[in-house]
C-alpha cells in the first residue's frame, strides 16, 4: 500500500503480511513473495499506521480524504474487504476517486488509458511496475501532467473534478 499526500508531497508505504498464500501469477505480476512479506505489518496495524500518517498530515478524521487511484473500483474492492473481514467499519470521511475519468476527460482520444500506456503516451519518467509505490509515483506524474507541475494544483483539480465544482 503506498499512499501520498498532495499537500505535502510526503508518502506513506507498506507491502501488508496476507493470511492467505500468494498466488504464483500473483507473484509473477507484483513480485512480492511470501518471505518479503515476513516481518510486514498485518492489515490492522497497517490499517492503524495509515490513519497515524493522515493525522500527521492534517487529518482529524473528520474532513474529507480523497484516495486516487488509477482503476480505482477495483483498490476499493479490495480495501472494503479487508475492513471487513477486520470487522472495522469503513470510514465515512474517506472518498475514492477513479483516475480514469479524470484523464479520459483532460486528455481525450488517447489509445489506451492503461496506467502504463498512459505513461508511454504521457512520456512520463515513472513508469508503472504493478507496485504502489511506482504506480504512484507515475499516477502523480500523470496527474501534473493534466493539471500542473505543483502538488497543490493537482490537488485542487482533484478536488474540482471529485466534487464537480
């Protein structure tokens, strides 16, 4: 899990230890193994180390926390299950936003909205890995790329779009 604040620009990242064994197409994908899962926090603490992180980064728990992700159903998904199955209730003041529709809309026409087609077509530096901390990193690029080279106006843009202002 790798989480970035676009006020600050600072990055909260973690591989969460899985009860589950890894799949081996799930290996080939991501490259993350069960051994360098070992010494990982379990969803819970991972959970609890992402709500200290926000409250470093200014939230009360109260305002609103946009999460962007790129295909963002899906990390939702995932998300939702994972609090469930911790019996933790999903908090109300978190808000997902999909990426997709924020690029088809700024940069209509492209061939493909895939995360790594869209660094190719971008000519972004970072380019995708289907690990968070690189998929962020280009997701961010990406983001500057529409709305300008500053944290604070992507995050105004992100913001604009989410909410339709």
């Amino acid at each position: 899990m790798t989480v970035k604040c676009l006020v600050t620009g600072r990055v909260f990242t973690t591989l969460i230890k899985c009860q589950n064994p890894i799949h081996y197409m799930a290996y080939k994908v991501h490259g993350i193994s069960r051994r360098m899962l070992e010494h990982k926090p379990i969803f819970r603490a991972a959970f609890d180390q992402l709500n200290k992180w926000l409250e470093l980064m200014g939230s009360d728990g109260n305002e609103i926390v946009i999460f962007v992700a790129h295909n963002a159903p899906f990390d939702l998904r995932v998300m939702k299950k994972a609090l469930e199955k911790e019996n933790i209730p999903f908090p109300a003041n978190w808000v997902f936003q999909d990426s997709i529709p924020i690029v088809k809309r700024n940069k209509p026409g492209l061939p493909s909205y895939a995360l790594g087609k869209l660094a190719d077509s971008l000519h972004c530096v970072n380019k995708p890995t289907h690990r968070s901390a690189s998929d962020v990193a280009c997701l961010t690029e990406i983001l500057k790329k529409i709305f300008g080279n500053g944290l604070r106006e992507v995050a105004k843009g992100i913001v604009q779009f989410t909410f339709d202002l």
